[in-house]
C-alpha cells in the first residue's frame, strides 16, 4: 500500500494548531516551568493555568496527594491574578509561535468579565478557556458549570464582549453533562472542554481526619479516563462545535481513543507530573498511529467508534 502523507493541524473554534495535543491547565503552569523540558513550539496550544481577576492565595496545606492511578488536588487557583499574568507571564510566552489559551476563572460573573476585558485588549492571546467547573472554591467556580441557565448566562455575557475564540470547561460533576453542553454552545462557546476534575476525598484513618485541608478535591489521571471517555462521547452527539478531551491521558493511544470518542483534539495534564516530557511524546505516538494506519489526517479519527 503507497504512503499518504499525514496531517496533525487541527482547527479548534477558530484557533489553528499545529497539532491536536495542549496542556491542561492547572499542570503545566505558564509554560516557562516547562521549557527546559518541552520545545513549547511543538505543542498544538499551551493552556495556561486559572487566571483571576486579581490574584488568589489558593487553599491552604496540604492541597494536593497521589491516590491508586491518579492525584487529588486542590489548590483553589492560585495565580497572579490578570494583571500580573500580562504584565509577568504572557510576555514569555510571545516569544514562542505557539497559540496560548487563558483559563479564566470567577466566583462572580463580573470577575470572569473584567479578566475577558483586560485580555480582549492584550496581544499574545489566541484564545480563552472558560472555567466554569473547579471543585475547589467555596463559591463561584463549579456553580456556574452544574446548571445550565447559569452556565448559559455566564457564557452570552463572556460572548458579549469578546471576540476571541471561547471554549468552555464542563464539569463531570453532573447528573446529564448533555444538557450543560448544549447550553454554553446555545451560548456562542466556539468549543468544549472535557472534563475537567472529578470531585472526590481522601480519609486518614489513624487520624480520622481528611488527607486535605479542603476536604474535598479534584480526581485527576488513568483513574478518572473511562469517566471521561464516555463524558466526550456523549457530548460529542449532542453538540456541533469541536471538544477537546482530557482525563487521564498518559499515552499516545489515550489521546486516540479520545479521538475515536469525538474529540477534535486533547489535553495532557497529570502526565506532565509523571513525566515533563508526556505531551511530546503523545505528538510523536499519535504521528506513528496515523502513519502505521495510513491514516491522511487526524480528523479521520474524530467520531469514527463501532457501535453494532
């Protein structure tokens, strides 16, 4: 059989990508904590993490924990806040061509609104991640992503006033993550992000007390991918704009099962805990998947699960 050559660029609401293969935010810091490790050019998008309105202390200790195949974390989104990300962090990262993607965060309506309005007006910003499903704040943060007329609200208004392209974090946190995703694309989200964290806790027995000082915290890693893979595949019936799927992603054959369940691309997080060099390496897998299969183009891939 001839050789075709194959494609890994892909087109995710409006940002184009070299690849399909970002960092998931809140693993990969700015970026900068990775450049020794990763060339940020070979990524299809660096996925900064949680941006507020002003910066956040975060929970306090002990906020984050190795469980059987995954992490327990709760940070609570620590950050520097808008200002401090223009002025400190996104100048580093213009220096690279790759697309940069700012998760942004709120407890209120009007805090996502004044982060969008800063980065409406700063270079450097191919896109922004609207978090709306972190189960780590008391107030604001995963309310927005587990009912859908405030998910719906909170995107039209984020619409409003941007024109920058808008993908939307859902939360697993559901009883139906269909009905929150059909609402954010009634909305105008460009695409989706799934799934964010798993809400889950961890006891100390000798102790009685919880292993967290939240309590409660975000399940991240092999452990949570069958959750996610069935999450992206459901989301990918209900909806038309692209879905990036991430959870548990360590491997090139991960990220292609995500594939095959609907995602237009994905999103390496824990990993980059395990390994730094995890998401060039799922680049590379997926290039030899697509070659040994004589497969043109990744699309080929999205949607495509045998279901008798």
């Amino acid at each position: 059989m001839e050789k075709i050559e194959t494609s890994l660029s892909v087109n995710i609401g409006g940002i184009q990508m070299r690849n399909p293969v970002m960092t998931a935010s809140g693993t990969f810091g700015y970026g900068s904590e990775y450049a020794d490790f990763v060339d940020l050019n070979q990524l299809g998008a660096v996925v900064v993490k949680g941006v507020t309105s002003v910066p956040w202390p975060g929970n306090p200790m002990q906020r984050i924990m190795e469980t059987p195949s995954g992490m327990l974390n709760a940070i609570g989104l620590q950050n520097v806040g808008v200002d401090g990300f223009i002025s400190e962090k996104l100048p580093y990262l213009r220096d690279f061509d790759v697309p940069v993607i700012v998760n942004v965060c709120g407890k209120t309506v009007e805090e996502y609104l004044t982060v969008i309005e800063k980065l409406n007006t700063t270079g450097g910003v191919a896109g922004v991640e609207l978090n709306i499903s972190c189960p780590n704040l008391d107030c604001g943060g995963m309310s927005f992503g587990v009912d859908a007329t405030l998910a719906y609200q909170l995107v039209k208004e984020v619409r409003e006033i941007t024109h920058l392209p808008l993908l939307v974090k859902l939360s697993p946190n559901v009883t139906d993550i269909t009905v929150i995703a059909r609402a954010v694309e009634d909305a105008g989200a460009n695409a989706l992000s799934a799934i964010n964290t798993l809400l889950g806790m961890a006891i100390n027995a000798e102790t009685r007390k919880p292993e967290l000082a939240n309590v409660t915290g975000g399940l991240s890693g092999p452990a949570i991918k069958p959750v996610a893979l069935r999450l992206v595949w459901e989301v990918y019936k209900s909806v038309s704009i692209p879905i990036v799927g991430m959870g548990g992603i360590m491997t090139a054959i991960d990220a292609i099962e995500f594939f095959i369940a609907g995602a237009s691309a994905v999103a390496v997080g824990t990993a980059n805990f395990v390994n730094p060099q995890a998401s060039m390496e799922v680049v590379k897998g997926i290039h030899d998947y697509l070659n040994k299969k004589n497969i043109r183009s990744v699309k080929e891939l999205v949607g495509s699960l045998k279901v008798d």
